[in-house]
C-alpha cells in the first residue's frame, strides 16, 4: 500500500525512514506518538484543529462505544463483504468504530483518513492494527491509483474523482448516508439526500445496490446530549430521555 507525498507539484510515493515517511523529494512526514502519519499541508487547513471539535469526536466515540448504533453498523460490515488479500480505505473515518469493525470482521489491510488530528489520534491509540493518516480528502487522498479493492464514506466526505482514481477495477464504493428519518425526534422533519448522492456518483460509478438501515434507540438523557453533540446539533442542554431512530441510506457503487 503506497503513499503518495501530498504537495501538488511533487506527488512522489512516501517510504517510511525510521520515525518518518520521506519522497523522492526529500518531502518529510513524522509518524505520529500514537503511529498516525499526518499529511496535512498548510493550505489544506482553515484552523488550527479542521474538521470535527474535540468535543464533537468525544461525543460521537461515547455514544458508539454504548452500542446505539451497531445495527447500523452491523449492516454496513455485512453489505460489503470482503477478505484478508483486500485493502479498504475509510474516508472521513473520525475515532475510527466502522474502520475497526471491518478489520475484526474480515481482516482486511485497513487505512483510515480524516482531516482532524485528533479523531485520528484516538483511532490510532485504540487500534494499532490499521493505518491512520490525517489528510483533506477534498483535495486529494494520498494513495497512489488503484490502490484499493473497497473505499468507504460513512457519514462523511464524498469526493467521486478521487474515490475512482484510488479503487481497482472493479473495486466497490460503500457510501453511508443519514436516513431521511435519520434524528427525526430531534429534527422535527424528515430530508431525504438520496437522489442527491446518487446523481453526484453517477458520472464516475454505476449503482450496483441501494438500502435503508434503522434502528429506534432508547436513549438516557447523556446518550440524547451525546447524538446532538455528534451531529452538529444545539440545544443539548435541555436533553431528555427519548426514543431516537437512527437510520442510514447505503449506496454501493462499482467502478
Ligand atoms: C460525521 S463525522 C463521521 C465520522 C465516521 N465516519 C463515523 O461514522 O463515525 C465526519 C468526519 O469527516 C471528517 N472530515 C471533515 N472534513 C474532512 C476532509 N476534508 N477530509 C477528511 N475528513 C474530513 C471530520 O473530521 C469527521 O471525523
Ligand atoms: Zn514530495
């Protein structure tokens, strides 16, 4: 599994020198304490922390590791089966949970990519057997081409040029959307983003399968505090105990 040095004008595969990864261009990358490589590049960053608050990352790993979701989760693993010859890249992977369940199911050689260092950085503490790197996956995910037999996108990033460049031929592409019920009780209305998803693949993938996945949680008032937190919502101070669905669209592609 090679990576690629992530400044535009370079994109020389990394080999891994001691503590860092190094191009052909003398580019150099630290591994992490924790084993991340971060490959982020100064203009691929807004703040000092992109992507999710630290608060935000907390939430959505307590409320996983409660188990509120594993249906949901339990549903993604078993829709894209795979084996231990495979790679699998998780794009916008957080504190890592899906990337993790993969690995236990199948054994698969297991990469993880998201833009917030410190999501990455608890991934990697917890689970040492993948590979967790701190990249924009808007920009470009660095992995040289075809490098991977299935991608995945879980409530996250979806960049289609750069989801083809990176799967094999004949890859799969697993793109996990929040049902148009998904929160319902909280959000007072549903929003289906369905038509929308699939219109955006449909010049680089073709639809190979489609299908909702819910699950109501009975939640105690942290748990309630914890899903809002973890899907950008407010007013979490008044939380109280509910019943909550919890819903997914899965798309699977082939490139
Ligand atoms: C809703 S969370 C989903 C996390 C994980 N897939 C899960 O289901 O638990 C979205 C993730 O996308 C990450 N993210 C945001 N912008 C990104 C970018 N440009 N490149 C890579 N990851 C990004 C955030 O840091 C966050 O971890
Ligand atoms: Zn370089």
């Amino acid at each position: 599994m090679r990576l690629i040095c992530p400044i535009p004008t370079c994109r020389q595969p990394l080999a891994k020198r001691e503590r860092t990864f190094v191009c052909a261009n003398n580019h150099t990358y630290d591994v992490a304490r924790s084993g991340y490589i971060n490959l982020l590049q100064p203009q691929d960053r807004r703040s000092k922390n992109p992507g999710d608050t630290r608060d935000a990352i907390a939430a959505r790993r307590r409320f996983l590791d409660a188990g509120h979701a594993e249906p949901l989760v339990r549903a993604i693993v078993e829709a894209l089966p795979l084996s231990s010859d495979d790679a699998l890249l998780d794009v916008g992977c957080g504190e890592g949970h899906h990337l993790a369940a993969f690995k236990r199911a199948y054994g698969v050689d297991a990469q993880g990519v998201d833009i917030s260092a410190i999501a990455i950085d608890l991934a990697a503490r917890r689970h040492r057997d993948c590979t967790w790197i701190v990249a924009n996956a808007d920009r470009f995910i660095p992995y040289e081409d075809h490098a991977f037999r299935a991608v995945t996108s879980i409530t996250a990033r979806l960049n289609p040029p750069e989801f083809r460049r990176v799967l094999a031929p004949g890859g799969t592409l697993l793109v996990a959307i929040a049902g148009a019920d998904d929160l319902v009780e909280l959000r007072g209305m549903e929003r289906d983003r369905v038509e929308r998803t699939i219109e955006m693949f449909a010049s680089h993938f073709e639809l190979v399968r489609h299908f909702n996945v819910r699950h109501v949680a009975h939640l105690d008032a942290d748990a309630v505090r914890d899903v809002m937190s973890s899907s950008y919502r407010r007013g979490h101070e008044n939380a109280e105990a509910m019943d909550v669905t919890l819903s997914r669209d899965v798309l699977l592609f082939r490139k």
